[in-house]
C-alpha cells in the first residue's frame, strides 16, 4: 500500500473513531440530563404538602406519589414484622426492620421501613428486641418504592430474617391488603432504630464520568492523528 492510500485510510478511521466517540459522550450527557429531569420531578414530589393515610389509601395509583412526604396513623401489625438482612446504614451492615401498618378508619395496609438495627454475628439466627407499641400510633416518612432487592439464588424469602421481600409474594402470604408502596419512616428514632437513609439517587454522576472517558478518547484519537499524520512528517519526513 503506497503513502498516499495508507494517509487517507489512516485519516478515515480517525475521523470514523473521533466521531463515534464524540457521539457516545453526547448520549451519556443527554442520559444525564435525562436523569436531572427525574431527580428534579423526585425533588417536586419532596416539596410538595403532606399527605395523609387515608388520600393515599384512596389514590388510584399510589405509586404516582413517590417520594412525597406522608403522616399516617396506624396500628402496626407486629406479628407480621420482617428484618432484612445485609443492609448497610453509615458504613455497617445490619438489618432493615419492616412493619406493616394497618391505616386508621381504612382496610389498607401499608408496608412501613422502619429504620435499621445491628445484627448479632456471633449468633446470626437471634432477633434484636424492637419496641413495637400497640394502638393507633402516629408515624411521618415519605412514600418510597418496595424495599431494593439483592442478589437472590432462590424463590422468594420466607422467615422473619430474610434477603429480599417481594411486596405481591409478601402480601399472597400474609392475606393483608397492601399498597403497591412502602414509606421510610423518618421521625426522630425512639425505638432504638436508626433512620439515616439515604437521599435517592438517580446516578447522574456515572454519566457524566462516562461522557468525559469518551470525550478524552476523541481528543486523545486527534493528538495521535496530528502526531504520527502531521507533525512526525515534518520532523522526520523520511520516516513518515
């Protein structure tokens, strides 16, 4: 292949390589303003007035109020509470408490994240004692989805230290009416549970990171072209 095919071919792939990786990080900077839009809709449903047990139990859709804030009253439905295991809060791993909460003058139920508590590692099958009161209690937090899932070998969990929790799975076995939803309590913590969960997150931050790996691609593509193409040229004429 002579100079002048093995130049054009060269500068061809460069320009090909440079504007596919052009391309990808101007779709990681759409995907992250994308994402902005969400966490600005999710910030909007935060800002947005209380709600109480009985609109949310009445709403057609309980799922289009996530994120916003809610005060509910309810008696919790103790003999059916659940811990969640390998759940980190501030750097340790524990156990998420969940209770369903019967709501006041309604037939809902609704699945409440109650907050995190240490776990005992020298006997992993020992309860930790929580302070469940009875009788109508009044709670606030904010409408959140079913709790994350981890990684799962199996079918769904059963017992009352569990991986996951399926919310239908859950709901077949217990017989209790349960929103499509859970809320994270957020009140000050009196029941010897920790609350510090942490702020939702769209993950905008990797997009940005993936769109600045492919935008020094691209330039990095241009330095070598001008190099090796241009510049080594006229340094050094018989090599090139």
């Amino acid at each position: 292949m002579n100079r002048g095919w093995r130049f054009w071919l060269i500068t061809a792939l460069a320009l090909l390589s440079a504007a596919g990786t052009l391309a990808l990080g101007r779709w990681q900077l759409s995907r992250a303003a994308q994402k902005l839009a969400i966490q600005a809709s999710m910030d909007a449903k935060a800002a947005l007035s209380i709600l109480d047990g009985r609109s949310l139990a009445g709403g057609a859709d309980p799922s289009l109020e996530l994120h916003r804030r809610v005060a509910l009253r309810g008696e919790w439905i103790s003999d059916r509470t659940v811990f969640l295991d390998n759940r980190p809060m501030n750097g340790r791993t524990g156990l998420y408490v969940v209770t369903p909460m019967r709501l006041q003058d309604s037939a809902a139920v609704v699945l409440v994240q109650r907050g995190w508590v240490a776990r005992d590692f020298l006997d992993r099958s020992r309860l930790p004692t929580i302070e469940t009161p009875a009788g109508v209690r009044e709670i606030v937090g904010h409408i959140a989805p079913p709790p994350a899932k981890l990684y799962e070998l199996g079918g769904p969990d059963a017992g009352l230290i569990r991986q996951n929790m399926d919310l239908a799975h859950f709901a077949a076995e217990t017989g209790l009416a349960l929103l499509p939803v859970s809320v994270q309590q957020t009140d000050a913590a009196s029941d010897g549970l920790l609350r510090d969960w942490p702020r939702p997150s769209v993950g905008v931050e990797k997009h940005y990171g993936y769109a600045f790996q492919w935008f020094a691609l691209s330039g990095l593509i241009a330095i070598l072209y001008v190099w090796f193409q241009i510049v080594r040229r006229f340094i050094y004429p018989r090599r090139a």
